[in-house]
C-alpha cells in the first residue's frame, strides 16, 4: 500500500527524519513524502501529516507543536506504530530525539540528533537538499533497522541460552546450542556466577571457540580464570578472554589443562 506523507520543507531535523524512517521500518507501506512549504493548509491528498500542519490527531496529524506531551513528532510516530515496549532501545533512542527538539535536553554534538542536522545544506530550497534530506532518511533507517536486528536477535538468544547445555559434563563451561553474539547479555557474574566459560562451534571457519564472560555485562573483568597460552591452539588471546582450537577434541583437552 502507498502512503503519501508530507512534511515541511527548508531545514529539517531529526524528528521528521526520524518519524518518516520508523513508518519504513516498522509498515509495509511504500512511503512517498512530499516536502512542502510551512503555510501550505491543503493536506487532502496525503495520508498522513508530519511535523506540519497546525493539527494533532494520532491518525493524520502529526504536528507537535500542538501537542503538549514533551514528543517531537518522532515520539508520536513511534506512540501510532506501538513497537515502544518491543523495541525498548529504540524507544530510548526516540526519546533523545524527543528531548533534544522540544528543549528538554540538548543533543550533545556527536549524538543522533546531531549528526542527523549534518545532513542539511545551506541552500534550503535546493534539489541538494532535497538529497540531503534522503540521504538523512536513509541514515536513519540504517540505525533504526540496525536497532531493530539487535533486539529481535537478543529476544532469539533466549532461547538458545534455554536449549545450551554443559561442555563436557562440566556445569562450569556451557556450550551454546548455536551461536549468538548476545550470550554476553545473560552470561555473566552477576546473572550466571558458577560459569566460568563458554564454548561453541563455529561452522563457518570451521572451529571452536570458547571466551570467559565478564564479571558483570559491560565489564572487562573475567569472572573465570584468564586462559593461558598453549601450541595446541590455533589462537590464544593476549588478554585471556578468548582462544580457539581446531576441533573439540582439542578445545576439551585445553581446557582440561585450563583446570576447568
């Protein structure tokens, strides 16, 4: 289905930009937008109504300069789309985007919002800036997609934390039953302190893999052992968090050696 949405023309910031990426992310619609001039009072032929338009009504009418709730016309997007609890980074992303435009807090110069106003041009009624606004479009995509990914895929680790299982028969090392990037998030000292490693599988390059976890999440603390190095590895970290033998026959004897 096509949307047609317009918003205002000139200079833009993050909160159009914003509320225009998360309908693409977030809907099936194929979103056209059409910039127009800030006293344009026909809106007939467009679906929706971002950040212009002298009129909020949750449905068409996005404008929040008439809205008295602390949201850019980003927050009232993402308040129509109702992803807020399912994507809760996303939504503090939102929220910094929120602040900074309606005069809570100021964007600090290398964060979204920023980085978003880098895009503008300084010819404001330009065919450049009207690329500059789809490349800030595009941009924000990119983040609010990447955003997306991460959370959708720390929702996956759960379940495969659920379904790993003892390296060895040895309650201290768990083995992933496949492998994320996020085990980190619910493998620590503070959630899990009585594993001390986790191994898996790569069956891209062929190997297998262990790392100690943290001390807590964020942290370069081990909460194990720093492995040591040893010439039947193929990789042994420096700084002892990570190693990598050939097969698991291997990584079960070095981490034998490892007193693990």
């Amino acid at each position: 289905m096509i949307k047609q949405i317009a918003t205002h023309n000139k200079i833009f910031h993050a909160d159009e930009v914003t509320a225009i990426a998360l309908l693409k992310v977030f809907t099936e619609d194929e979103i056209i937008v059409t910039r127009v001039d800030h006293d344009t009072n026909d809106f007939t032929k467009f679906n929706m109504v971002i950040d212009i338009g002298k009129k909020f009504d949750g449905n068409k009418y996005f404008d929040h300069h008439q809205y008295k709730g602390g949201k850019s016309s980003a927050g009232l997007i993402w308040e129509y789309l109702q992803f807020e609890e399912s994507y809760p980074k996303i939504s503090k992303l939102i929220k910094l985007v929120d602040d900074n435009d309606v005069g809570i807090a100021k964007a600090k110069p290398f964060e979204y919002s920023s980085l978003i106003k880098c895009f503008n041009t300084k010819h404001l009624l330009s065919n450049e800036q009207e690329e500059g606004f789809k490349k800030a479009v595009e941009f924000a995509v990119t983040v609010i997609e990447s955003m997306a990914q991460a959370q959708e895929d720390l929702d996956d680790a759960k379940d495969i934390i659920s379904n790993s299982f003892s390296f060895n028969n040895n309650s201290k090392i768990l083995e992933l039953s496949e492998f994320t990037s996020h085990w980190t998030t619910y493998i620590n000292g503070q959630t899990t302190p009585n594993i001390k490693a986790v191994v898996w599988e790569d069956t891209e390059e062929k190997n297998w893999k262990v790392k100690i976890p943290s001390q807590r999440l964020g942290s370069f603390d081990l909460n194990g052992k720093a492995l040591t190095y040893d010439d039947t590895m193929d990789f042994v970290h420096s700084a002892g968090h990570f190693a990598i033998a050939k097969d698991e026959n291997t990584m079960r004897n070095y981490l034998k050696k490892q007193n693990l």
